[in-house]
C-alpha cells in the first residue's frame, strides 16, 4: 500500500518482535509485529519526492485497476503508456519501480 512504499523509500525497517493477541483488548485474531524504521541518512531520491507521493497515493487510490488506468489523471502521452510497466497493479511494484515510473513520468511532462 501507499504506507509500505513511502516507508521502504525514505527509511530502512527492521523487525524487531511478535506481539501475541492476548495483550490488546479485545484480541484481534492475528499476532502482530513491531518494527524499527530508521531514517535512511544522506538520502536524496533521484526523482522528485512531491511527485512519487501523488504518482504512489493515484494508483493506489484504485488498486484492482492496471496503471495505465488508474494514473489517467497524469495525461500521459501515447509514447509513455506502451511501456509495460502500465499494464501491471501497484502491488506488483517495487519502490525501486515506482521511482522509476515516477521519474519517467517526470520526463513525460518536459
């Protein structure tokens, strides 16, 4: 989802411990875990971070439909909608191609 990738951009994530249902009120039927996210220091995204954002909040917002559809809004040329990466889900994508998609579609609005 939106949270996972904006996490796993900017912060490293390490966990740390599972966290058995008999301690919440009123237990969930899942444990759960806690994690560590640590700021990734000295770390500039090689795309614009406001962009990434709105690339990554607009194809969640309708996750069962491939990119091509659900990023429309961008007005994107015909060139950029041939690529293969618009014929998958968000959740089929990485962060690291997500920053790419965001940076080709930086390049596409030039």
């Amino acid at each position: 989802g939106i949270l996972s990738v904006l996490a796993q951009a900017f912060y490293d994530a390490e966990y740390l411990f599972t966290v058995p249902p008999s301690v919440f009120n009123p237990p969930p039927k899942v444990d759960s875990g806690v994690l560590r996210l640590r700021r990734k220091e000295n770390f500039s995204l090689p795309c614009d971070e406001k962009m990434l954002y709105k690339v990554v909040k607009t194809a969640f917002q309708q996750r069962r439909k491939t990119l091509r559809n659900s990023l429309k809004s961008f007005n994107l040329s015909d060139k950029i909608k041939e690529d293969a990466i618009f014929d998958q889900r968000p959740e089929q994508l990485s962060v690291s191609q997500f920053i790419a998609l965001t940076k080709k579609l930086e390049n596409d609005a030039i």
